[in-house]
C-alpha cells in the first residue's frame, strides 16, 4: 500500500487524519508522514488500515521479491479464505490476505486438498480487481501458469453462471489472454503431485476440454463448485 492509497482510503472512509490516527494508534504527525510519503506504510499498519477504512484486502501488500514469499500451510490458508467472505470455512477465524497472494500460494503447492482447490475459482471471480500483473508474474517464475490458467477459466465459467460475479467476465479474460501466451506444454496436475498413476493415466483420456487445454491432469468441473448452483 503506497501514500496515496493510504490517503485515499482515509479519504473515502470520511475520516479526518485526527480520527483515524486515534482509530490507527499513532500520532496525527506520523499519519500525516504515511500520506506524504516520508514515511513507509508497514504491512502490519496497512492491515490495520484496510479493517479501519473499510478498503478491500485487494489493497493489502504485496512481497515485492520471490525471497519475502513464505510458506503457508493448509490451515492458515482455510483462515485466509474465510478471512475474505468464503462461506466454506466461514466457521473459522478468518485471516485477511491479498487474494492474489493467497492464489498464489495455494497454487505453488505440490499437494492441496480438494477444498481448498474447490475455492480458487471463486476467490478470482470474487475479487476481479486483484493484481493480475503480480499474479501472472509470480506463477511464471515457479511454471504454474497452467494451474492459473484453468482456475480462470473455471473462475470464467462460473461468472457466466452467475449473475453476482458477471463483473469479473471482462478482468478474466483479459488474464487469460497473458496466460495463453505463456501455456506450457508440459502435462502438470491441479495441485495433486502425488496422484496414483491409474488416476493419473484415466485422467489423460477423461478430464474436461478446459483442463486439456491447459495440459492438466485434473477432473475438476464448473459443476462440482459447492458453491457453483
């Protein structure tokens, strides 16, 4: 989150810079440094700040270096997706999260269950104003563009589907077009390494025109979205 996010999101939450510096826990002086710029926006204060002015998480920070992205494991990642309205884990404690990150690590991840796979589609649909250059960026340097490529285009099928997530169609199939230019031709799997080879060999003859195309070995479908009907 830069100065001017910062700022604007102060500005459309109508709040002045001594309310929101109480509501923030600093000082109006070192609120007024944030939005200038002389000083930097840490992760946690744009937390912080995107629960105060009510901003989207899509306005949470992003690592700017391979180095800073860190492991997460299946359980924050279930809080993650609660933390961003997922009704499959609303049960949880939810932890907010750039949905473009939490794509990203779910799809760097040998093995991810089902579930989680499950909620891709619909953090992409849900959150069309992500930032796809990151995203896009990201996966080409560890070669998952494929796995992106076919949660779009579930995210795709779905927005088509239904009316709540129509606004998504046009940010989708911008992403998809990045996406087909870099598709790899090597046959990769949704996320599910350790897939027996029966499975693996039934898929390559069964699974869906969409996962064909991206060379996965996944029968995934629109239709067996729990949240898809």
């Amino acid at each position: 989150m830069n100065a001017q996010q910062f700022k604007s999101g102060r500005l459309a939450a109508s709040l002045t810079q001594v309310v929101a510096a109480e509501r923030l826990g600093v000082s109006q002086a070192y609120l007024s440094q944030l939005e200038k710029g002389s000083r930097p926006v840490t992760p946690d204060l744009a937390r912080l700040a995107t629960r105060v002015y009510g901003l989207s998480p899509v306005a949470l920070p992003l690592p700017e270096e391979s180095s800073d992205l860190r492991d997460v494991d299946a359980s924050r990642l279930a809080r993650q997706l609660s933390g961003l309205g997922y009704q499959g884990f609303e049960y949880l404690r939810g932890e907010r999260v750039n949905p473009a990150l939490l794509v990203f690590q779910s799809l760097v991840r040998d093995d991810l269950e089902v579930r989680l796979t499950e909620a891709l589609p619909w953090v992409l649909a849900s959150y069309p104003d992500a930032d796809w250059s990151w995203l896009v960026d990201q996966v080409k340097l560890k070669d998952v563009q494929n796995r992106l490529g076919f949660v779009v285009g579930l995210a795709q099928q779905l927005a088509t589907s239904r009316e709540e997530f129509q606004s998504a169609l046009q940010p989708l199939a911008q992403v998809q077009a990045k996406l087909e230019r870099a598709r790899l031709a090597r046959e990769d799997t949704l996320c599910r390494e350790s897939m027996p080879g029966v499975e693996r060999r039934w898929l390559a003859s069964n699974r869906s025109p969409l996962a064909q195309h991206w060379n996965l070995l996944s029968g995934l479908t629109v239709d067996q979205l729990p949240y898809a009907n």
